[in-house]
C-alpha cells in the first residue's frame, strides 16, 4: 500500500455507483436518502458514530472520525448503479421487502430517479439471476469500454467531483487465480481483449473500468475480482485504493469478535459448525454449487487465522470448522445463522456453546456500504492506494498479499484498531495503539 502526504477536503458531490440495485444496494440507498431527512437514523455506521481517542495524557480528547478527518457529508452523496433488472431504485425497495412501505415513501421521488444502467453480465457467472437490462458486449475489452464510459457520463451528468464503485451484486461463481492471466496487468489486459471468459470475470471489468476512470473500488462480494497480483498492479500504476471482500455483516461478524474470546481465555476447540438459512436473491444464487463455493472460501478463512495450532498446538490443532448456506425462501432478507461451537477446558472436558442470530442481511450490510465508500473516498484523498488494510474490520476475507505469505487480519479487536490507527494517521495525530 503506498500512500502520499496531506489529505485533499471532501469537496463537491460524492458519486457512488453501486453495482447491483438489489436488497443491499437499495437498502444503503434509501437509509441514506432518509437519514439526510432526518427521517431515520444510520445506526451501524462506524463512520456517523464511533468514536476514537486522539492524543494522550493532557491532550486526549475522543472524536468522531469527521472531527478527526475530513469525510464526504451524506448531503453530498449522488447514487448511480447498474443491474440486469431494469426496476428503478424505489421499485427495487419495494420488491425487495427488506424495509417498510412508510420507509420508502418519504423518498420515492429520489429513489425513482436511480435507474439502473445496463448491466456488464455473463450469465455464466450467476445462472440463476434472468435479467435483459444487459449491455451487448462482443468481448471483455468491450465490457470494459462500456462501463469507463458509463462512469464518466455519470460524473458528468451529475456534477460529482469524485467517483467510488462499489459491488453490492451477487456472488459469482468462484474464479480461482490462474497465473497466467491473474499475476500481470499485461496478461489480464491481454485476456480481455482476447474475450477469455473463463478466467475474466464481469467483476474484474467493473474493478478495471473504475480504477482507470480514477474512482476507488469496493468489493463487496467474496469475488476474486480485485484480490489478484494484476490488479494490485493497476491499483498501484493509477494510484488509486482498492478493498474486498465481502461485507461482514452477520455470521462472520460473530466468528470474528467471539472467537477471540475463546483465544484469549486459552479455551480449546474441538469443532465449529455454522449453517445459514435466507431467502433472498443472494441465497438463491448462493443456491447454485460454483456461486456457494465462492462465498465458502471466504467465510471459512475467519477462524483459521484467529485460533492458529502454530501458536498454541494444545488448544487447535485439529478442530472441524464446517460452513453452510441454505436458501430458504420465506425468510426473505431475515437470515439466520445457527452456530455451534464445540470447545473444551481444564484437563480437556468438554462444553458446548451455541449461538443463534436472527439477522436481516441487509440492515446490516447498508451501513458497512457506507463506511466503505466513505472511508475508501478518504483514502484515495489521502493519497493511499493499492489494498487498504485498515478496512479490514468491514470485510469477511480481508486482502492481502497471499504471494508473499502474509495472512490476513481476521481477529475483530485488531481490524478495529488497525481502522482507528489509519484514521489518526490520516488526521494528523500519532497512529499510537499496538496491534499485538
């Protein structure tokens, strides 16, 4: 990650186009459009509510992060998205059944005018969604082509001064890294232009378009879009910041803050075993094999690099961590995750602990968007760019540099302050916690 010095003010409008007008992205949108109103409140939001000590001793005072930073107001923000559904962002709400009617209302006249653009989409990759709001594309390039075009039409329609991406669609079918094409720009650009869709995902056209178009972009699906060595390449060449994957909004959250308390207090773990049941257009795609394969290999790298056998062989060395997503669909957005976790104490006697989290997905997820997209808008005015860490905290599998060995920060505590360092550093003030 590279950064330069002196953070540029959040002036003129915020642009954020979401790709995906689905259950998450019409939820951040309308929470935004009414919290703006007055009419409801962002409660989630790290970036509306945490606080964070500055300075020491004397000089200690606790600040919101837009006390410390200076970040894009929500009366600045300006919603563009794409989708395969041609349903306007009101019709979306509405069909999502996430929020109430009298939630939407107040700001339908806004919300109408979001109209999705066509989407960059390849069947292939989400056998399961139907759409015909779908850009005619011969090959990747042109994929690519289409989308730099929409971003800069946006810009300038709606007079934004800076421009974040953010994927909110659903999970594609898992793409593993293919060197040959993955490891160098050259390579990907070449792939694309030879319309290789096998290993050129629409996401990776998506993240290419934005990055060239100057904006930051967000993942916020387990897709290996960004996480590979040529796009952390384009990331660095155009100096932009980038971060994924996958919101972490409700199963994992838990993992990631209650597994550290087994750690901490040396408790052992013979087994862990969580199963999801939801209803919505992303369990449904998840409903297919090759998507569900996507999602697994995010949600089960959390515990691996929180309770580690290397560190205490005693307590971890061969427990059985098992993941599992079932659609179910009169749950609609409400999902819940069931979790039993199968540990054992003094002189190795076992005990049991179970926890049960009636979720909705997306209440969850809208106010991680919006840190996000804040904090990544943050970033590239601060000069960051290349994968930012310290977002870790709002992410299920964090990037990181796996050809190097680097493991990812999966243990909530230390993403949070990890989150709190950068945003000092970023203020001006001494990055003054450690990360044990």
């Amino acid at each position: 990650m590279g950064q330069k010095n002196e953070v540029k003010p959040a002036e003129g409008k915020l642009g954020i186009m979401v790709v995906g007008c689905g259950a998450v992205a019409t939820t951040f949108m309308t929470g935004v459009l009414m919290a703006r109103k007055g009419l409801a409140k962002p409660v989630g939001s790290m970036t509306q509510y945490d606080k964070i000590r500055v300075g020491r001793g004397a000089d200690k005072q606790y600040k919101k992060y837009g006390e410390i930073v200076s970040i894009a107001d929500l009366d600045d923000i300006v919603f563009g998205t794409w989708d395969v559904y041609p349903q306007n962002a009101y019709q979306a709400a509405m069909y999502a059944q996430v929020l109430k009617p009298q939630d939407i209302e107040p700001v339908r006249d806004e919300l109408e005018q979001i109209i999705p653009m066509k989407a960059a989409f390849d069947k292939n990759y989400a056998k399961r969604l139907d759409g015909d709001n779908v850009k005619d594309c011969k090959t990747r390039w042109e994929m690519v082509e289409q989308l730099r075009q929409d971003i800069r039409s946006f810009k300038e329609q709606n007079g934004c001064a800076r421009i974040v991406v953010l994927w909110a669609a659903s999970t594609e079918i898992y793409v593993p890294v293919y060197e040959p094409v993955h490891n160098r720009l050259s390579d990907l650009e070449a792939a694309m232009k030879a319309d290789d869709r096998r290993h050129v995902a629409p996401s990776m056209c998506y993240a290419y378009a934005a990055l060239k178009e100057g904006a930051p972009f967000v993942m916020g699906a387990p897709n290996t879009t960004v996480d590979i060595p040529a796009m952390w390449e384009l990331a660095e060449q155009t100096q932009m910041p980038i971060a994924g994957k996958d919101f972490k909004t409700g199963q994992t959250l838990v993992k990631s803050g209650f597994a550290p308390i087994i750690g901490t207090r040396c408790l052992g773990l013979d087994g862990w075993f969580s199963t999801n049941i939801l209803g919505n257009r992303d369990g449904l795609v998840l409903d297919e094999p090759e998507n569900f394969r996507t999602k697994e290999v995010s949600k089960l790298s959390t515990l691996e690099t929180i309770l580690k056998a290397d560190e205490q062989p005693d307590l971890y060395t061969d427990y059985y961590h098992k993941v599992r997503i079932n659609y179910y669909p009169p749950r609609n957005d409400n999902k819940e995750s069931w979790d039993n976790i199968d540990i054992f104490g003094w002189m190795g006697y076992p005990m049991q602990i179970k926890i049960n989290f009636l979720c909705r997905d997306s209440i969850l997820a809208a106010p991680v968007c919006l840190d996000l997209c804040l904090l990544i808008d943050l970033a590239a005015r601060a000069g960051r760019y290349g994968t930012q860490r310290f977002l870790s905290f709002f992410l299920k599998s964090p990037m990181h540099d796996y050809t190097v060995g680097e493991e990812a920060v999966n243990h909530l505590y230390r993403q949070h302050t990890m989150l709190k360092n950068a945003i000092r550093e970023m203020g001006g003030y001494e990055a003054d916690e450690e990360i044990d």
